[in-house]
C-alpha cells in the first residue's frame, strides 16, 4: 500500500516535469513571441506550445500535448495535458529586474494502470487494475532575470504549486497470482510543492545557443487519495515528503533567421517515488 501511495506522488512530479514544457522550461525568460512543436521520449510527450508577448511586460505563455509515462507501477496513458500562464517581466527597470508569473496545468482525462506487488508468507503476487484519471495544478513564481550582456541571460527565482490527481474508482481481479484483491472507492490525492532555481542562456555564434536549468524542489502537506479495502480492512497510506532535483539543458540550431532547431533533456534526480528520470526530445520553433 505504501509503495503504491508513493508512486501515485511520483506520478504527479512526472506529470508536473512534462507540463513544465509548456510553460517554457527550456526557454529564456524574456524573449520574442514564437511557437514550437516538440515531441520527446523518456516518457512520451508531443505537441505545441509558445508564447505571445502582449506588451513589452507581459507575455502569455502555454501549450497543449498528448501524453504517456510511467512512475514505478503507476503506468498513465492517453493523457491530454495543457499549461498556461501569465509572466511580468519589469523591462523598464533595466538588465536586472524583478519578474512574476502565475499559472496553472490541467490533464483532464487519461487511464491510470496500477501494478500492486504484495507478499503473503513467502510467496509474492501481484494485483493489477486500471482506472480513470485527471491531473490539475496551480503555481505562482517570483525572481529575478539579469541580462548581464546582449548573448547571455541568467535568472533565479522561487515557486510554489499546489497539485490534485483525481483517481477513479476500480477493483483488482481475484486470481492465483491475486488472492487478496484491492477495491479502490476512487479518490483525490494532493501535493504542494516549494522550488528554488536558476537558469543559464547563452548565445555563442548568431546560429548556436544552449541553455541549463536547475532547481530543488520539496514537497509538503502532500495526502493520499487511495482509499483502499483489502481482506475487509479499509486502508489508507502514509506518504512520505521528499526533496529532489529538476533539471534540463537545451541545444538551438538557427537554421533560419525565424526558425531554429532545438534539441533538449529534462528530468529529476532524487529518492524513491520521485526517482532519477530522463526525458529528451526534438523540438522547431519559429519566431515572430
């Protein structure tokens, strides 16, 4: 039962890692109105997203993509994810300057497969069953970007997020491999998440640019919606809090003066159910 809880808690950090796509993650903080069509592996992830800069302040940022991943035993498949947010950025005040942003993820809708591995005396089984699920966030940033030269941006800032994933109620089949089966009445587990990071932007030719990322992220408050009945007991998980690490780094090919090639990796590195993940991928994006 813990170990399902926690994989459930990882499965939101990986969900919350494919949405950041969306939202710019491997992008500067300030920079033209464009739009980008990606496709990654790890976990598979595709679709488009951008940005459209209102006024010389503000920009609209987000984007939608199709996705499928995998957090220990918790297998997610066939879900719509969207991302969308609003960045101030206080470009009057000069190279160095305060910025905010405010936003929210929804996945509202894909199947959930779930592997319970158990032990009775000396013999392991295994209970497997699927289920409806949705993934929904909100987040607030606050930093500070410092354009310390025409090729170079670096920024530091600070979030916290507040996460729901909706799980659907389903009942493990009774089998030999199975003889103690789970029903889960269905449930909403929640995560809140502080993060604190920086990220680097560096333009080396007019055709080649990389950027690196890197932030710590802590959970708390985090509580478990599996509601579980088994052999009669009706049960409900513990869950741990965990400290981990989010990375990414990006290679851009100009290969027109409006289009550039991109290539990427992002993931985690931390203790179970968080875990040490990967996701890379290919993305064209055209600036306006």
């Amino acid at each position: 039962m813990r170990t399902l809880g926690g994989d459930r808690q990882g499965a939101i950090v990986t969900n919350r890692v494919l949405a950041s796509i969306l939202g710019g993650f491997n992008e500067q903080i300030n920079c033209t109105t464009c739009i980008s069509a990606f496709g990654e592996i790890g976990s598979f992830s595709a679709g488009v997203h951008g940005r459209h800069a209102i006024t010389q302040d503000l920009s609209v940022i987000g984007g939608i993509a199709y996705s499928n991943y995998r957090n220990g035993d918790v297998h997610v498949t066939g879900m719509p994810l969207g991302a969308a947010s609003l960045r101030y950025d206080f470009t009057e005040l000069g190279i160095s300057r305060p910025y905010f942003e405010a936003g929210g993820i929804a996945a509202p809708g894909g199947t959930a497969n779930f592997r319970r591995s158990y032990t009775v005396g000396a013999v392991d089984f295994s209970g497997l069953a699927s289920a409806t699920t949705a993934n929904y966030g909100a987040f607030g940033r606050a930093g500070w970007v410092y354009r310390f030269s025409p090729r170079d941006e670096a920024s530091v800032g600070a979030e916290l997020s507040h996460y729901w994933q909706r799980v659907g109620g389903y009942a493990e089949a009774f089998s030999p491999i199975n003889p103690v089966p789970l029903v889960n009445g269905g449930g909403t587990d929640q995560m809140n998440i502080a993060r604190f990071g920086g990220q680097l932007t560096h333009l080396w030719t007019d055709t080649i640019e990389t950027q690196v990322n890197f932030g710590i992220g802590r959970s708390f408050g985090s509580r478990s919606g599996l509601n579980a009945i088994i052999d009669g007991a009706s049960l409900t998980p513990g869950l741990g809090e965990y400290t981990w690490a989010e990375y990414g780094a990006r290679i851009g090919y100009r290969i027109q003066p409006n289009i550039i090639l991109d290539a990427f990796a992002d993931g985690t590195l931390g203790p179970w159910p968080i875990g040490n993940t990967v996701h890379g991928g290919v993305a064209v994006r055209y600036t306006f």
